[in-house]
C-alpha cells in the first residue's frame, strides 16, 4: 500500500482554504493509494471556541460532504483526515474514511490532551472504541494526538490490524521534538507493527506545530523522516523494503529561531497583515526580534525605530542604526527627550517635593509605545513587543510602555536563550553588532542604569524562574539546588506580585513550558497566605 503523509499547514477556520489545499494534494499525487492528514486538518488545530458555534459544526458538516463528493473523482485513491465530528449532542475529535464517494467516522479520540494552549476537554467527549478500516489487503488501526501506547497497539494488534496510522497535531518545546517518534518507535517495536504519523506543521496564534512527520517499520525503525517546521509531503509503501532513515542531531537553538520565524510569519500573514513594527534600542532583545521578523516577513516588511530619550547612549542609538542597516530593513529616529521633559513640566506640580523613580523611568517607555501606536494606526503594521521570559515572569517591564504591541515574540524566551539566538544569527557574520550583545543589559530609562542592578544575573534568575514556574517547584526544592535563599524569595515573590502584568501582556509564541500569559491563572485580588512570612504583597 503506498500511503502520502500530507504535512501541511492548514488555517484555522478556513474550511473552503484547507479543502482546496487537500484537492490540490491528492490531484498533484495519483500514484498514492492512501492520503493522510493531520488531527483536526479540516477546521486547523486549535479550533478554540470556533466548536462552540453550532453554525461553524454545520459548515464542516458540509465541507466533509463536499470532500467525500470529489472522492468519487478518484475512486482508487482514500483519503484519512482529522476533524471534529457530531454525534447527537456529543463532539469527537474524530478521523474520518473516505473512499469513492463514501465517508465512514473509523476512530473518535479516546485520551484528550490538554494542552495549556488548547484544553480539548474543553470541547470534546472522548470516544469509547476504536474500530478499525480495511484498505485492500490492509487492516488499518487509527490514533489521534499523543495517546498511543504499547497498550492500544497490543489491542489492534490483537484485533488483526496491519499498521496504524496516527493524526496529529503537537505543538512544539524545545526539547521534546524528538519525543514523539522516540514513544512511537517503541510502541512499533513492541507490538511488531508499523506505524505512520502525519503532523500538522505551522503556527496558529501562540502554538507553533513543527511537523516531523515519519514513518516506522515493524521493528521501530524510521523508514522517513519529513522536515521540521515547513509543509511537506512523503509517499510510503510499506510493501516495499526501504532503507532506514539516520535521524541527525539537531542545534537545540537554530530549532527555536526556526519555530519563532515559523510562528511570527503565520500570525501575521494568517491574521490578514504583511508588515510589524518594532522599537529598536540597541539592545539584544530588540536586535533579536528584529532578526527574526526580517526572516519571516523580509526586511521589507520590517519598520525598526530608534526613540532616544534623555538617558539613551549615543552608542544605542549607533547599534540599533547598524542592526538596520544589516538587516536592509527601514530604519526611523524619534527622539522622545523634548516629550519627556514637557510631560515633567506637565506634572511639575503634582510631583513637586518628590524624588525621581519609577514613575519617571517609566513615563519614557510609554511615550515610546504612544509613537509605536501612532505609527502602527497612521501606516498599518502588527507592533511587536520585545520583552523576553524572564522580564516578564518578574515584571521588569512596562504596561502600556514596552509592553505595547499585539505579538510578544520573545516572550517564552529565557534572557540566557536570547544571548543563544543572538549567537546564532551571527553564526556566519555580523547582523547583530557585537556590541549589543557584549554591554550590559540596560533599559537606559535613568543615568547609568544597569539590570543587574535590580535583578539577579540572568542565568541564576532563569534557573529560579524555570524550577518555580515551569517544574513547579517549592522554594524549599529551589533551596535544595543550591540558590542563595534571600534571591530565591526575592524572585519567587516578585513573581506572584506581577501576575497582573502578564494578564495584560501580548499575544505570546511558546517554545517552552508555557507558564505565562492567559496560561496563569492565579488571583489577583487574593491573600496569598502559602507566602514565607514576610513574603505578602
């Protein structure tokens, strides 16, 4: 049988894109005999609340009757796809049999995942059986998501099945993209049986899906491999000997720049735009966004601007300036000194008797998000924020300053990963002036102003951060590492006194354990009594 893994990208929602996209497929392949596409490839993975709507069910109703009509147009191929499918009043996440005209529903999800990004317990109710289709002389098994086990495996085969196929759609952290095929290879190998997965590849909204797409022979080996992170498609025939695939080791960070380029040019060309905006302050996180934009949408679609203000250093502004230039993306100065100090004089009163502090700092980064604004109003463009995960997990940042903008592109970034990308980009030549990434990390917002100032080092603070937000650990777990104790409470503490900030933060592109954002959801308005005493807010 010769299966085509389809590794595509569809759009959430575009039901009539995405079945245009599958006619294409299987017209341009007519020596396949199966086609497979990913979990959920109808209506795009995650459909979000668009299930909620019985008006959007009907359509997807009428798009798989619409698909199962054309399969009469090649009565010799079948088509497996993912979809949510009614059954009276209950939704499936199902995969659905087409063949010359006839749809059969062949496997309702039983283990829903819950995705921080999209819970679909949410939305679905979990199927009870898994039937199985017959394809020739193959008996075909179906999974969906990551619940494939030894043990289902066991069961169909057990029930007589040849080979199982698997819908998908995972979305990407670094580290883990390897771990789907290392589950599945052994489930192959323990049940003796091969194995196809079709992943969906693409970003919508905050998941990125990197594709990888394989196939795995009866004893686990990898027979293909598709790339990570752009659509592709592989026929299989797995009555053909074929030789093994040697997986490469892959660069942990040129995988998070690819997903960050994948994920910011899809929300941006899938929203309906084609250009962002971006302040540029001679720092490293704006250098690095900046990078990631020009790739993802050309240089062209790239607006950098430099907004000096009474503390900035003529060497920022230099920076920022070469940055463009390299990159060959547009490149404007607007000083916001004259601004600051008629916005003092327009307090003068009000702040009289008082000495010079945050609210001062911070009256700069607004006035530089109101520019952001103007411009993005005035012209078009997405304003992109530059804050990483560590800035924002401690709130150093500010709201509607640096904050502003509808896509936080580093944001699930530790400061210590920025510096790996920043490396990264000047792999080959300089992009990113060497001087941004070698001075000290500064907000330039009062004379001198150093982060390590007010933060720990980075790469202690993203230790704390990752062991408190992303494994969930105590501050006595935390301690047991090995952190000085008075830092440990100072973070753990900052952390839960922001909460308000990262509910109002951008739109954020995950790449790691994703604990920020709308994925929080700790109270607001509460007394936080498991604080160490003296640790209230």
């Amino acid at each position: 049988m010769r299966v085509y893994i389809a590794q595509v990208n569809p759009k959430v929602g575009d039901l009539t894109g995405n079945v245009e996209m599958l006619r294409n497929i299987v017209q341009a392949n007519p020596e396949a005999e199966l086609f497979v596409f990913p979990e959920l490839f109808l209506t795009g993975y995650p459909p979000q609340d668009l299930l909620r709507r019985r008006e959007f069910l009907d359509h997807v109703q009428e798009r798989l009757a619409e698909i199962e009509e054309f399969t009469r147009t090649c009565p010799s191929q079948a088509l497996l796809l993912g979809t949510p499918v009614i059954e009276g009043d209950s939704l499936f996440n199902a995969a659905v049999f087409m063949q010359n005209g006839t749809a059969q529903t062949v496997y309702k999800k039983q283990k829903l995942s819950r995705f921080r990004g999209f819970d679909e317990t949410n939305y679905f109710t979990p199927g009870q059986d898994a039937p199985r289709v017959n394809l020739g002389e193959w008996t075909i098994g179906v999974s969906l998501g990551l619940e494939l086990d030894h043990i289902q495996a066991a069961a169909y085969k057990e029930a007589g099945v040849d080979v199982i196929i698997n819908l998908a759609a995972i979305p990407y952290r670094v580290g883990e993209e390897d771990a789907h095929r290392q589950t599945l290879s052994y489930v192959a190998r323990a049940a003796r049986m091969p194995i196809i997965s079709a992943a969906q590849v693409g970003a919508n909204d905050g998941l990125i899906f990197s594709g990888g797409s394989f196939a795995l022979d009866r004893a686990g080996n990898s027979t293909a491999i598709l790339p990570d992170f752009r659509e592709a498609g592989s026929l299989v025939d797995l009555t053909a000997p074929g030789g093994h695939v040697v997986t490469e080791s892959r660069d942990e960070t040129a995988q998070v720049y690819e997903a960050l380029v994948l994920g910011l040019r899809d929300y941006v060309q899938k929203s309906g735009m084609s250009r962002v905006i971006l302040g540029l302050s001679g720092g490293l996180d704006s250098a690095v966004s900046a990078c990631i934009a020009a790739a993802a949408l050309g240089p062209e679609n790239v607006w950098g601007v430099s907004q000096p203000g009474p503390f900035s250093s003529s060497g920022s502004v230099e920076d920022a300036r070469a940055l463009a230039e390299n990159l060959q993306i547009r490149f404007d100065v607007l000083p916001i000194t004259e601004l600051y100090e008629a916005t003092l004089a327009s307090l003068g009163g009000l702040f009289a008797g008082t000495e010079m502090n945050v609210a001062e700092e911070n009256i700069q980064a607004r006035l530089r998000g109101n520019q952001w604004m103007a411009l993005s109003n005035k012209f078009g463009g997405l304003v992109l924020t530059n804050s990483n995960k560590s800035e924002l997990a401690v709130g150093y940042c500010t709201l509607y300053g640096d904050m502003s903008g509808g896509l936080a592109v580093l944001a699930d970034c530790y400061k210590t990963m920025v510096y790996q990308l920043a490396y990264y980009i000047n792999r080959e030549r300089e992009i990113i002036p060497w001087s941004t990434i070698e001075k000290p990390p500064s907000a330039e917002l009062r004379p001198d102003q150093r982060d390590d100032e007010t933060l720990p080092p980075y790469d202690i603070l993203d230790g704390i951060i990752k062991l408190y937000l992303d494994d969930g650990a105590s501050i006595a777990e935390i301690l047991s590492r090995g952190y000085d104790e008075e830092t440990v409470r100072w973070v753990t503490r900052i952390i839960d006194n922001n909460d308000h900030k990262r509910r109002q933060a951008a739109l954020i592109l995950r790449v790691t354990t994703p604990i920020l954002g709308d994925d929080r959801k700790m109270p607001l308005a509460a007394r936080k009594e498991f604080y160490p005493a003296g640790m209230r807010s």
